[in-house]
C-alpha cells in the first residue's frame, strides 16, 4: 500500500507541475505516461477546464485519480474495491500544491512530439522553502502539454519525472469522467497515513522451512530513472 501511494503521490505532483505552468481551455483525451524512478505508469487521460482524470494499473491493481482544480481537491479511486482517498492541497500544504512556487519560463522553439507541433520551453521554479523544479515542456499553440521532462530537488532528495500524451485528440469529454462514483465509499485518510509509516505487504519477509528466522523477500528491480543522472537538467 505505501509503494502505491508514494507512485500516487508522484503522478499528482507531476501533474501540479504540468498546471502551474501552462493550463489548456479546450477538452481533449489522450495515452499517458509517467515514468519517475520507481516506476513507469500508462493508461488514458481525460481533460477539460479545471478539471483531469489520469487511469493507471499498477501491480495488476487499477487506479484512476481525478483532480478537480475547480473545487480544489485530488481523489483517487480504486475502481476494484470501489473506495477512494481524498486531498485538499491548499489545506494540507501538501506537495501537489505549487501555487506558492515562483516559474521562469524560456521559449527554445519549435519540435513535433508524437506526430504533434509544439514548441519547447525551458522550465524553473523555485518554491518557499528552498524546493526546485526545472527542465523542459513541450507546449502545443492550444496550450496542451504533451511533454515534460523534469527534475525536482529539496534540501532531503531529488526525483525525476518524464510525462508525455500521446494520441492527442481534442473534443468534448463525458462530465461524469470527473466525478465520483455513487457507489463509492470514502477512505479515512488517518487509516491511510498508518498504512504508510506501519509499513507495505510487499515488503513482508518469508518464514524458512525450519519455521525460525524470517528471510527478507528480494524486491523485484523496477524501470525508471536514477537520481545520479537527473541532475545535469538543472545545470
């Protein structure tokens, strides 16, 4: 459960990215990919003004998250057990939350991404306290980020984020793609935050067949960027 909502947390803090810098006023859908360190998470995307929804499967589990920035809010649904968590970022001072963050933003011209025109521009931001975000967007004329590529640091860590989009296509999206489901059960968010800090079931050990010592159980490597070649981006 806590490698899943660190993966979570990660998406919504890459799509908080994408919306500080540049929000579209036009609806569309497309693929999308996030790949950060941990791990790489596809499946399709739904936009309109304010409001997002992003479906991924990780481990064989779906999870779709929907940010509603009209309301000020983050949910994120597990379609299988029909329960979802709720965040107010404003409210928690959470980290998906970069209205405080200063943006410096520089045009480096145009590039064709995915059979799509867009134009490159190179991306700082520097938050309150010290955090850093930098790299690169590839912005379309309608304002559809269909790339970005970045590096976020902190005084404890750093962390690399790469998104695309593709199979762009712009139209009118189903309203209800946005919204909960009515069948669905609202999870305590205290419940959640033990669940983090009381551990994962994936890194459970194995008892040995003597019945005595428990042997850790080997983590199986997973695709994604290392740290150590991410910070040339914010040279």
């Amino acid at each position: 459960m806590r490698a899943k909502l660190c993966l979570w947390v990660m998406g919504m803090m890459a799509a908080g990215v994408v919306n500080a810098v540049q929000e579209s006023n036009i609806e569309y859908s497309a693929d999308s990919y996030l790949e950060t360190s941990a791990a790489v998470m596809e499946g399709p995307a739904y936009f309109a003004p304010g409001k997002e929804r992003r479906e991924y499967v990780m481990d064989g589990i779906t999870m779709v998250n929907i940010t509603r920035r009209d309301q000020n809010v983050i949910w994120s649904l597990m379609p299988e057990d029909k329960t979802y968590m709720e965040i107010k970022p404003s409210e928690d001072n959470s980290s998906t939350d970069l209205s405080g963050y200063q943006i410096e933003q520089t045009r480096v011209g145009p590039e064709t991404v995915n059979g799509v025109k867009t134009t490159k521009n190179k991306i700082i931001m520097t938050g309150p306290k010290g955090q850093k975000m930098g790299g690169f967007m590839w912005i379309t004329a309608e304002g559809i980020v269909v790339k970005m590529d970045a590096i976020a640091v902190d005084k404890k860590s750093k962390e690399r984020f790469k998104t695309e989009l593709k199979n762009l296509k712009i139209g009118r999206q189903d309203a209800s793609l946005f919204e909960i489901p009515k069948d669905f059960t609202k999870m305590d968010m205290g419940s959640i935050g033990s669940m983090m800090l009381g551990g994962d079931d994936d890194d459970a050990g194995e008892e040995d067949a003597d019945g005595g010592e428990v042997k850790p159980k080997v983590k199986e490597k997973k695709k994604g960027f290392g740290f150590k070649d991410a910070i040339d981006l914010l040279r």
